[in-house]
C-alpha cells in the first residue's frame, strides 16, 4: 500500500514536470516572443513571459496531473502501482 502511493507521487512530479514544460514551450511559441537584445533583455523578456505563464495555468497543471496520477494509480495502469493478484500474495507467503 505504501509502495503504490510512493509511486503515484513520484507520477505526479512526472507528469507535472513534463506536462507544464511541453504547456510552457506551446505558451512561448505561440505569443511569437523573440527572445532578442542580448543577454539581459532576454533574461528579462523570459522572467515576464514565465511569470506570465505560471500565474495563468500552474493550477490547471497541478489539478490535471495530481487527477491523472490518482486515476492511474487506482486503477494500476501506472508502472509500480498494479494489485499484487491473489496468487501472487500466495507464492510470496509461502517463500
């Protein structure tokens, strides 16, 4: 039992992670900013633009993974949270 929330925590950062980066590169190529001026004009143009993207959808990403990490791990279909069948209970007691 602890082994699958373990794991379906570690899903959640997973699919956090990569999700609001594939969302944040869409965000960013489809504003058409152009990071361009040198380093300090893009470094300032990136913290707006980040700034930007977080307060707008952060809490749709942490809502959408953490539902998609407790489906997944209810249901098992996410490595390392599948039931252990009855059988295998079995085999494992009798060793």
């Amino acid at each position: 039992m602890i082994k699958r929330i373990i794991f379906g925590f570690i899903w959640f950062v997973v699919i956090f992670i990569i999700s609001y980066s594939i969302g944040g590169y869409i965000y960013i190529k489809t504003t058409g900013i152009a990071i361009s001026g040198g380093f300090q004009a893009g470094l300032e143009t990136g913290r707006a633009v980040r700034d930007a993207y977080q307060e707008a959808y952060i809490i749709y990403f942490v809502i959408g993974s953490l539902i998609l990490a407790i489906l997944g791990t209810v249901t098992g279909i996410l490595p390392g949270t599948k039931k252990k069948s009855s059988s295998q209970k079995k085999v494992l007691k009798k060793k």
